[in-house]
C-alpha cells in the first residue's frame, strides 16, 4: 500500500481477474483490462450481479449504484475499484 490509498492497480488488477477466472470459467489469459461483456462468455446482468457480489466482498467496499453500471470493462472495473479502495482509506 503506497501513501495509504489503498493497494495499487497492479494488486488489484491481479484480484479482478482472479475473480474472473472463477466466476466465468474464463481460460488462463484471457481475461485483460480491455475485456467486456462482449469478450467474456457469460457475463450476462446476472453474472454482473455476481461479479458485484464478488468484487464488495474482496475489497471490503460497496459500491453505488452508477458505480455498478460503469463497470462495462475489466479496466474500468479496476480504475472504480481504486478509487473506492483510495477514498476509503
């Protein structure tokens, strides 16, 4: 944790996919910043409720509402996700 803003992107870029991994059966290396909806079998509305789930659970946060319909890429999972984890701290 640098500054106590939270853990760094790259910590918590490594956490997403892994939750990807798993919640979407998804191959190893397939998972990237620019995946989406459209690159990743299964992520559906309710797979993205699940994902929410996952994701409040790792990190210890809620999130908002309009956070939760931001979150149309692994990248922009990663960039809401930090600065939650930021302003938490």
């Amino acid at each position: 944790m640098a500054n106590g803003a939270g853990p760094d992107r790259a910590v918590i870029t490594e956490k997403v996919t892994q939750i990807f991994y798993q919640l979407f059966s998804a191959k190893s290396g397939s998972i990237t910043l620019e995946s989406s909806p459209d690159t990743v079998e299964g992520w559906d509305s309710l797979q993205h409720l699940n994902l929410i789930l996952a994701l409040e659970e790792e990190f210890g946060i809620s999130l908002t509402e309009d956070q939760m319909v931001e979150m149309l890429s692994v990248g922009l999972i990663v960039e809401i996700l930090a600065e939650s984890l930021a302003s938490k701290s």
